[in-house]
C-alpha cells in the first residue's frame, strides 16, 4: 500500500514538473532575452543575462573534459574485456581499492569524465571499492592535473599533498562503502547491467572476416551510438549543475562568504576558512584540470589548510559531479559519500593547516 | 515511426548546434567572453569533435536520445541562440566584488609588476598600486586605462566607478575590480558602456576619509576585444 502511494506521489511529482519546469525555463529565456520585456523589468533582464554568461563559462569549459572522459569510457567498452580485467584487477577488497585510486594516472580526465569511466569500468566486472575509489580519485590523481597544480602554486609538494590526500581519502570511502556489501545495495540498474558483449565475430569459423569493411563499419556505428548517448546522459548533468552554480553566483555574493570568513575568530578560525572554501569549491563547480589556478587565488584570503581543502574536496563532490554520481551510483550511497568525503577533507584540511602554516 | 525518425533528427540537431555555438562563438570572438583564452583552441577541438559525431549520427543508424536529456541540451544552444552575449558586467559587480578586507594578499597573488609609465596601467595595476602604496605618492600620476561604467546611488552625478573582471580560468570565477572617476562628462555615461579613462591621480576627501580617485574626462570606446583582464 505504502509503496503504491509513494509511487502515485512521484508520479505526480513528475507531472508537475513536466508542467512547470519548461514554462520557467520559457519565461526565464524571455526576460533573459530582454525582446520586448518592460522596462520595470530590466535589472532582472540584466541580472539573468549575467547568469547566462556565468553558466556559459562553466558548461563551456567543462563540455572538452566531459567529451574526453565519454570518449575514454567508450573506448574501454569497446577494446576492454572483463576477463582483462578480472585478470590484472586485485579481487579482494583493499587491493580493488588501491587499484583504482590509482588508476586515473593511465586516464588523464576530470570529475566530468571520471564518472562515466567508472560506470564504464563496473558495467565490465570492476569490484564495487574500485569503481568508488576511482570516481573520486581520478580527477585529482592524473597527470594533467599533478602538472597544472604544481604549475599554479611553482612548488610540487602541492601537487603531491594534492594527491596524496586524494589517494587516501578515495580508498578510504571505497572500503568503507563497497566493501563486503551487494553490488546491488550501492549501484544503479544501469551500472550493473553487465557490458560483455563481443564485438569481434571472428572467432566463429564462418569466414565473417572476410568482410572486414562491413565490419569495421558495423564497430564504428556502434561507437557513434554508445558515444553520444552517453555525451547527452553525463552533458544533461553538466547543464542542471551549471544552472544550479550559475544561479546561486548571481544571487548570492561571494563576498558573504568571505566576510564569514573574515569575521572568525579564535580556536575555530582554522575550521571556519576550511568549510567556506568547500561551499565555494561546491558552488562553483570548476572542473578539476583548471581548479589550481583559482585556488591559487584563494591563498591571499584564507590559510593553507583551507586551499588544501578546496583543492581536494571540490574535484570529489560539487553540484554536477554528485548529480552525475547518480547515474552510477544509488541516492543512499551517493549521500555517503558526499558526508564522508567532507569529513575527511575536513581533516586534510586541519593537517594541512597544522604542517603548512 | 515518423516520430522515432523524428527524434533521431532532433538528437543530430542537438549535437550539431553545440559543436556549431563554440565555432559561431570562435568565429565572433566571443568565446573570450566565457573563458580564458588559453582554452581556445582545446574548444575548437572539441567542437570539431562534436560536429563529427553529429555527422556520424546522421549517417549510421545511431538511436534517438531520449527526450528530457535533449530538451536539457537545448538550453546552452537556446542561450546562445535568444540571449544576446554579454560579458560579466555592472549586473554582477555587487556579487563579484573584491572583498576589502582580504585583497591586498589576493593582489599580490596576482603578481602585478608595475612599471614606472602609470599611462600604460590597466585597472588591475591601479587596483594593486592604490592597495600598495601611499596614495600621496601616486597623486598627479597619469592614468589611460579601459573598464566599463558602474554606477551606484550614492555617487554625485559627475562621479562614476570603472570597473573591469579579472578572470583565472572561466567566468565562474571573475571578480569585479572598480576605481572611482570624477569626470566632467561623467553624468554622460550609463551602466555598462564601455570607456576610456583619461586624467590624473587625485585622491579624494570624502566624510572625513581619504579616497582613491581619478580625475579627467571619459571618452565611450568599443567593448575591448578581450573585456577581461587575465593575471
């Protein structure tokens, strides 16, 4: 009964959101246009046509490293096999853990790209910690990334702190939530829906080879075909987290969140800049590849600690990778991993604060 | 059926006109409008890329995307196609101000080398000079700089701000630097036309305080071809 309701109330839910949800967009793209909007209306025209660049900036800027990441992920669907992987992925949970922590070094790609990969890796057999640890960890632990952060702050132990923190922080959550529990308890239907088919008919002894043109043909349609449904699967999350972060820019300063900084004293202070710079590194969504460049702006304002934070938190969690995080992963184990994430950054951050200071 | 081939011409249309937006918006320069220039030419790629996956969509049988992603992608085309671009501008000076109390640091971050010609400061070099120096040094120094004009309540009429963003990596992330212009043409000039400063250091006494000010006249120039100042 209970679960009838629930179900009759979604759907509703839905209806209404089907409704509303392009009449705003409608009248949200009229006032932005500023065709034929009253005059008394002008500084919201203004203010929405701000957002439209903010959110331009970051969908734009993200769209190469998501297309980078999709193009990866299809490339290990086509070309990796499970038993590849059940060949030289450690089976036991601590190891799987490592593993994939790790493995962003042999994929240079961002949280945008990370998570379809990891997704990717799942649907082929990868044990659960390492699909966890991977999405957190790849965006930071890649060599894109380990060069523009010791670029942005000319010192490499920024660079290594970075990813040390990540590494450890990414395995940590990965045992805690994959480990010895159901893969269907923590990942979507669609992670689990095995991705083994065969593309090569070779082996069958039917002289189906011989007609290599066809085939190939046959194997790049395929790849057109996984490719771009699963650009517009990850890019629809880029679009609400970009609107999301856009919006919450224009309406609410900065500079408040700041001033909260500046404004704290004493034995907190410390804790205080490290939880404002998270919230910042949460609103603004900036992919990882680039973040060093604005955390090194962060550092005039707040102490060491409280960029180390940033410069580890918001690659793992902000508004459009925990969307995105939910194509692979189930709500509940989703909302773990954002608590635990800021937990442990939370303590990178006080570690930082203390040796960096 | 019609509908699913429909569909299927739709999805190729979605993916078209993203890869076509970044081109359009390279092509107009105005890709510098949303980030730094260093990007340029990863998103010129990247566009190439989409344009051939749109072309590859279109001549294998690849499927319809379902809708609600579609109609998500839309937007970023929809903007680019219905709002007129527009840099970061008066509209969000007051969200993306500097914060006084913490920029000296973040000026110094940014690593400004002033050089003894003040005419050939930009904004950003004023900004650092006035929180670096004693503002009796600067006095009668020449300044020559662009920004676009902001305005608050609380200004005389012939006094304006001029303010420009500075940008780290994309418009995410701009923050709004401003100088205060007391101009005999100030009164002229609304929100967000575009000027160029003329006129010489003369800092201000105002309710008691000393302020920072530029005295001279302001002549409306182009928006420059990039509005962004990069550290």
């Amino acid at each position: 009964m209970a679960v009838v309701s629930v179900n009759a109330q979604s759907k509703t839910q839905r209806k209404w959101l089907l409704f509303f949800a392009p009449l705003i967009g409608i009248i949200g793209l009229w006032l932005a246009s500023g065709w034929l909007v009253p005059s008394n209306l002008a500084p919201l025209t203004n203010k929405l046509q701000g957002l439209v660049t903010t959110f331009q900036g970051i969908f734009i800027e993200a769209l190469p490293f998501l297309s980078a990441g999709v193009i990866v992920s299809v490339l290990i669907g086509e070309f990796v096999k499970p038993q590849h992987l059940a060949s030289f992925v450690p089976q036991n949970a601590f190891g799987a853990s490592i593993f994939g922590s790790l493995l962003g070094l042999l994929f240079p790609v961002c949280e945008c790209g990370a998570i379809p990969t990891s997704r990717r890796l799942l649907r082929k057999g990868a044990p659960a910690p390492m699909g966890i640890a991977f999405a957190l960890a790849a965006p930071v632990v890649n060599p894109i990334v380990l060069i523009s952060t010791s670029i942005a702050f000319g010192d490499v132990r920024w660079a290594l702190a970075r990813v040390g923190f990540t590494i450890v922080i990414a395995l940590t959550i990965g045992l805690i939530i994959g480990a010895g529990i159901k893969r269907e308890s923590i990942l979507t239907p669609l992670s689990l829906t095995a991705d083994d088919h065969d593309h090569s008919h070779c082996d069958h002894d039917h002289g189906a080879c011989d007609h290599t043109h066809d085939q190939s043909k046959g194997r790049l349609a395929g790849l057109i075909a996984h490719g771009s449904t699963e650009f517009f699967e990850m890019a629809q999350y880029l679009v609400i987290g970009s609107l999301l972060a856009a919006t919450m820019q224009t309406f609410i300063p900065q500079s408040a969140l700041l001033t909260l900084n500046d404004s704290s004293i004493g034995f907190f202070a410390p804790l205080v800049g490290i939880v404002v710079l998270m919230l910042v590194a949460v609103l603004l969504s900036v992919c990882s590849t680039v973040d060093a460049f604005l955390a090194l702006s962060f550092l005039g304002l707040f102490h060491p600690g409280a960029v180390m934070a940033f410069l580890v938190f918001g690659p793992m969690i902000d508004i459009k990778s925990t969307l995105m995080l939910t194509s692979t992963f189930r709500r509940s184990a989703v909302v773990a991993m954002v608590v635990l994430a800021a937990l442990f950054a939370i303590i990178a951050g006080l570690i930082s604060y203390v040796v960096l200071v | 059926m019609q509908r699913q081939v429909l569909e299927r011409w739709l999805s190729i249309a979605v993916m078209f006109g993203l890869g076509a937006m970044i081109i359009f918006k390279w092509q107009t320069n105005r890709l510098n409008l949303y980030i730094h220039p260093r990007y340029t030419s990863l998103l010129v790629a990247t566009a190439i890329v989409l344009l051939l996956a749109a072309l590859g969509m279109a001549l294998t049988k690849a499927p319809a995307i379902p809708k609600h992603m579609l109609a998500l992608l839309t937007i970023p085309v929809a903007f680019a196609l219905l709002v007129p671009a527009r840099p970061l501008g008066a509209n969000l000076v007051s969200g993306k101000a500097l914060n006084a109390n913490s920029s000296d640091n973040l000026l110094a971050r940014w690593k400004t080398n002033l050089s003894d010609d003040s005419k050939s400061w930009t904004l950003l070099e004023w900004t650092t000079a006035v929180r670096q120096s004693d503002l009796a040094v600067l006095r009668d120094k020449q300044a020559a700089f662009e920004g676009f004009v902001y305005r608050t309540p609380d200004l005389p009429a012939d006094e304006v701000l001029v303010g420009r963003y500075v940008v780290t990596c994309c418009t995410a992330d701009g923050t709004a630097l401003s100088l205060r212009v007391k101009a005999s043409n100030g009164a002229d000039f609304t929100n967000d036309q575009w000027v160029r400063v003329e006129g010489t250091f003369v800092p201000a006494e105002i309710n008691g305080s000393i302020v920072p000010q530029i005295s001279g006249t302001l002549v409306a120039i182009d928006m420059p071809s990039s509005p962004y100042l990069y550290p």
